[in-house]
C-alpha cells in the first residue's frame, strides 16, 4: 500500500518537473501576483500570458470571485492573453474556474485570444479598464472599440447576444460555454469553424431553410452525440464533425448533394450513420469516414445502384454494416 502510495508522489513530483523543464525550454517564465502564479513569455519587450498555474500549496483558490488579469509583468506591460491560458495548468481544476465570476481586464490589453475565457462555466461579468485603448466591456460583454460584434460573452451576462452573423451566414457561436444551442431562422449557412472548440456544447437546433455547414464547423465539439441534419441542408464541408468524439448518430437528408473529405475522422464512437438520398459528390466515402470505429452502421437503398458503387471501395476489415 505503502509503495503504491509513494509510486503516486513519485509521479506526481515528476510530471511537475518535466512541466516547469518545459517552460524553461520555451522560455517561458512564471511570476506571482496575487497569490496567482503567472506563465508568460517576453516578446518585442512586452509580456504575454501563456498559463496560469493556481497555487497548490497554502492558497484557497476556490473561494476567489475575480480573478484580475495583471498589468505588468517582470516590469513589462501585459499586452497578450494566448487561448489556452486558463487549460495549461497543472492545478487549475473544475471547482477553481466556477468559482470565478468576475474577470478584469487592464489598460495594456491589445491582444485576447478567442477561447480566452471559454473555460469559465459561471463567469458574469467581464471589467475592461476605462483607459484600455483597444477593448470595452458594457454589461459584462467583452467587445473591440469601434466594433458592435461582442467578443466574449459571459454565460451569465445580462446580454442576450448569442452569435455573430453576417447576412445569412453565422460567423460564430459566442456562448462557448453552454450546453445547447439554437441557431436563429435567418440563417442559411454556418461558416467554417463558428463552433470549433465549445467543448460544453451537448446539442444542436438547426433550422429549416440551413444550406450550409462549413469546414470544421463543429470540430472538437467533444460532448455532441447526436447530430440530425434539417432536410434544407445541401452541403457539408471537409471536417465539419471532426473529432467530436462523443459523436455517435448522424443523419442527413435526402437533398443532400455535397460532402467533404474527413468530415467523421475522429469520432471513435461513431455508430450509425443515416443517409436518407442518394450518395452525395464525395472524394471517396473511405476518405469521409477516415479514422472511425470499425463495423458502423450505415443506412442507405441499396436499392439504388449508386450506393452499391460507392460502397465498392471500402476495404473488407472495415466494411459498415450497410441497412436499407
């Protein structure tokens, strides 16, 4: 038991090593503010946020509110925060990020990555410095000065603005942190990547009169499992699904004419998939159905000749268990 014990301390001491060897050989260097061990790395003589490390010894992290980005750093100005400065951590943990509610943003900010804050489920509001010269905040939306598209949208604002669009097209989803979405009537055309990465998102409501989904444009959605295309929908793009690794049913409709490379690769647990028409314009459908589970269930008319032709070129260890 004992040696078990001292296997895990052992390990642990050692992952810590090979993290901090890591930042050493990136350059990267760590200061605390607050209480708060900072990750950042000094370039054109400014300082950018690459990790935040919360302290795992003496330091009640998860009873804090705000969370204050700084504004100087090894006595340079902070100017960047890098996507995944909230994720690359070895002590950042679930109960730590919802506690937060509260994120203030000071003047030397010219740079915040999209994803920035995605990871916080409870945030409410997001404080900008009034003096900050590129970005504002008005009821807890982060926005870019001069712009009227909100950046970061806390789940727990007071704003109701859920996704950029420009005409019909949805640019980008904008509550990253929610669990379903529903994508407004309007639209005809969700453009490439406008879901990538909202790695909370569960399920999809996608409108009649949808046309369109773009490249990757649900890639890395891990926690989707199902996906049921409306019947408007008519092209799907190369690496829409990819590696939503949740992902196990997916049906589309018989207007379907157009369907990209890679689009399931990834999605080790996909199991059925719905083809309701004809075989779409494809590369091949093995390209499409690239690094996917063995044995999944393919429904289509093999009625039609089409399908019996498209389905020559699946290597036998990975044939689908085709179903009329």
């Amino acid at each position: 038991m004992c040696g078990r014990k001292w296997s895990k301390i052992a390990e642990f001491v050692l992952v810590i090593m090979l993290y901090f060897n890591a930042l050493a050989s990136q350059n990267i260097q760590t200061e605390f503010v607050d209480g708060i061990p900072w990750s950042f790395v000094i370039r054109n003589n400014e300082a950018e946020l690459v990790g935040c490390l919360n302290s795992p010894v003496g330091y009640k992290e998860s009873s804090r509110e705000k969370l204050v980005i700084p504004e100087i750093l090894a006595s340079k100005k902070v100017t960047v925060i890098h996507n995944d400065v909230f994720v690359r951590s070895l002590f950042w943990h679930g109960m730590t990020r919802d506690a937060v509610r509260y994120i203030e943003v000071p003047a030397s900010i010219t740079n915040i990555a999209q994803k920035s804050f995605s990871y916080f489920l409870n945030l409410q509001q997001i404080e900008v410095a009034p003096s900050n010269k590129v970005y504002k905040s008005e009821k807890g939306v982060l926005y870019r000065r001069g712009q009227t598209d909100a950046i970061v949208i806390p789940y727990g604002s007071l704003s109701k603005e859920t996704f950029q669009s420009r005409g019909s097209t949805l640019t980008r989803w904008l509550r990253t942190s929610i669990g379903k979405a529903e994508i407004p009537k309007k639209i005809d055309c969700i453009q490439m990547r406008a879901f990538e990465n909202c790695e909370y998102l569960e399920s999809v409501i996608m409108p009649e009169g949808l046309k369109e989904i773009g490249e990757y444009a649900f890639s890395r959605c891990r926690r989707i499992r199902m996906m049921i295309l409306p019947s408007s929908v008519t092209n799907v793009a190369d690496g829409a699904f990819a590696q939503c690794s949740h992902l196990t049913h997916v049906e589309f409709p018989a207007k379907l004419q157009a369907l990209g490379d890679c689009v399931f690769s990834g999605c080790r647990n996909l199991r059925t998939v719905v083809f309701k028409g004809p075989p779409p314009v494809m590369s091949d459908i093995v390209i499409v159905f690239t690094n996917t589970p063995n044995g999944i269930a393919l429904y289509c008319d093999m009625n039609d000749k089409r399908w019996i032709r498209c389905l020559e070129t699946w290597p036998r260890e990975k044939k689908p268990l085709v179903t009329k």
